[in-house]
C-alpha cells in the first residue's frame, strides 16, 4: 500500500491490562463446555511474573488431567459462572 509510506505515528500508548473483572485474578484451565479448550488470561499485569509457573501447570492438566508442581485450581475458569471469587487479602 504506497500511501501507507506517508503515514505517521502521532501518539501511541503500550501497558495495556488484559483484566478479569470478576475478581481480578487469572483464569486457568479448561472452559466449559468444551473438553479440548483450555485458557490461561486475566492475570492484570501479573502476567510476565506468572507466566512461567501457569504455563507449567497448564501443560500439566492437559498431559495428565491434574496439577502436579503447584496447584492451580483455586484459579479455575468456572469460579466466575459459580459466583465464588478469589479475594486476595494483600492487595491493594
């Protein structure tokens, strides 16, 4: 597209949060009703931190149907639809 060459940025802005607004924790593991879909999001900003140790965690659920390393299901996806949040005391 030779327009596009004339085309300047003006402004930009990068942090964008990718939030649960449930409780604001992440969401991790399969997503009912679907037996093969499973998500890790939500984590509002806490996601680089996090990533390494839900990934892992995920990957097992997926490989063998349950935690092993660290339990993750307190950050399970169907928590929203039960109406059970996850409070987390210390944050501010």
């Amino acid at each position: 597209m030779p327009a596009f060459d004339a085309l300047r940025v003006t402004s930009s802005w990068a942090g964008y949060y990718e939030m649960n607004t449930f409780d604001h924790n992440g969401l991790v593991g399969a997503v009912a009703p679907y037996d093969n879909l499973c998500t890790a999001c939500g984590f509002s900003g806490h996601g680089l931190q996090q990533a390494p140790a839900t990934g892992k965690g995920l990957a097992e659920l997926i490989a063998t149907g349950a935690y092993h390393t660290l339990d993750l299901s307190p950050l399970r996806v169907d928590r929203v639809a039960e109406g059970k949040p996850l409070r987390e005391a210390n944050i501010i």
